[in-house]
C-alpha cells in the first residue's frame, strides 16, 4: 500500500540552528512528493514539492531532494527563524489506479528566539 | 476574496442535526477535494472531484454527502453524524487532477459534533 512516515514531533530548536524533519513513504508507481506547511488557524500551504527521483524543491531556505533509492524526502533548512514555527506535513501523491494523496502525522516544529 | 474560502469557519451541532459546509474557490481551478484532519491522526482524503465529477471516495460513511454544482464551489452535506466525526475539514483545490500538481487548501472548518 501507499504510506507516509515522517518523524514525531515536538522539534524545539534556538533561532539559527540546523533543521532536518525525516520522511519517508511506500508507494506503488512513480509518487510526487510534497512538503506542505501550517501555521496556527490557517489551511496547509505549499513548501516546496518534488514530481521525480533526484528532483531538488527549494523554497525559503528549505530544501528536500527526491530519494528514490532510500525512498526518503528529508526536509532541511540550514538557519531557523522563529517565524518558521508551524506544523510541517510531508505527501505523496499518485495518480495510477486511482487519484490518491497520502499525508505523513505532521510535526510540529517550535522555534525559540 | 482570493484564494480557497470556507464557511462556516466553527460549527457545533448535534447528531440529529442536519448542516452544510461550504467552499468556494477564486483560483479557477478544476479539481477540488474534502480532506479530515483530526486531532492525533494523518490528514485523511475523504472525496475528489475534477471538472464537477467525483472521481474518489475514500471509503467514507454516507452521512457524508458531497457536490460540486459547479467548478468553483464544492459543499459537505452533513447528516446524523456521530461524536467522532469532530475534527477541521479542509477543502483544496488544484489547476487540474494530477499527482504533480499542487493544492491550495482553505482555512477550514472546525466541526463539533455532541
């Protein structure tokens, strides 16, 4: 079947500090992968995303790379901020046999200044 | 209005109640989607639909009835519901149904169901 993990949470990280939140999944053909990220009261908003193996996404400092051979989807931001603070949701989505969008748990991510 | 909006934003009814969500999309997109997000647990597609049709039901009880009566509006038809189905419902859209494309979620509905 289709499945995505991604690390618990809470992650409580010092402003400027080195980000990794690990993803990994089980998919059936050639998934897209997605980071999606959600501040307090608001709907999930695109991070970055990765549609084939090797693909880098890059958005605001973050950045995760397609990982076919590990099928993994790390997400890494080199210096923190507090605003980064939110819930951060790795994906896959697929399209063969059916429309489907796999969500990891989430993790929450707590930045201190 | 821009984006994807929801309405209402908080809901608290009763099992024998019968209500609507309601999303619209200002985006003119093609493809839109309910997912469940509950407290502890994986954000859950419930229903698809592109260009009005739905395309995807993710094996959710009937007291869930969806429809899109046109391509920018998408409603969740609530019927005898049952406490366990208090969670936020996220509406999404994408240009088109495909797995490269990106989706634009609303702010969602908190449900309450007693």
């Amino acid at each position: 079947g289709n499945s995505v993990t991604q690390m618990e949470g809470p992650v409580t990280l010092s402003e400027e500090a080195f980000l990794t939140i690990n993803c990994t999944y089980t998919a059936t053909g050639y998934p897209s992968l997605f980071w999606y990220v959600q501040y307090p009261g608001e709907g999930l908003q695109l991070l970055l995303k990765a549609t084939k193996a090797d693909d880098k996404g890059s958005n605001k400092g973050f950045e995760a790379t397609y990982r076919k051979e590990t099928t993994s989807f790390h997400l890494e931001k080199g210096s923190v901020q507090v605003s980064d603070s939110a819930v951060y949701f790795c994906a896959l989505s697929r399209n063969t046999g059916g429309f489907k969008t796999i969500f990891g748990a989430g993790t929450r991510l707590f930045v201190k200044a | 209005e821009t984006g994807v909006t929801q309405t209402p934003r908080h809901l608290v009814m009763g099992m024998t109640n019968k209500k609507s969500l309601k999303c619209e999309q200002h985006l003119g997109h093609n493809a839109m989607y309910w997912y469940k997000q509950s407290a502890k647990k994986p954000l859950e597609l419930m229903f698809v639909y592109s260009l009005e049709e739905r395309v995807e039901n993710n094996s959710v009880p009937s007291r869930f009835s969806p429809e899109c009566p046109n391509s920018s509006h998408l409603f969740l038809h609530l019927h005898t519901l049952q406490p366990e189905d208090s969670a936020l419902y996220l509406c999404a859209s994408s240009q088109i149904l495909a797995s490269t494309d990106t989706q634009y979620f609303g702010p969602g509905t908190r449900l309450t169901v007693l």
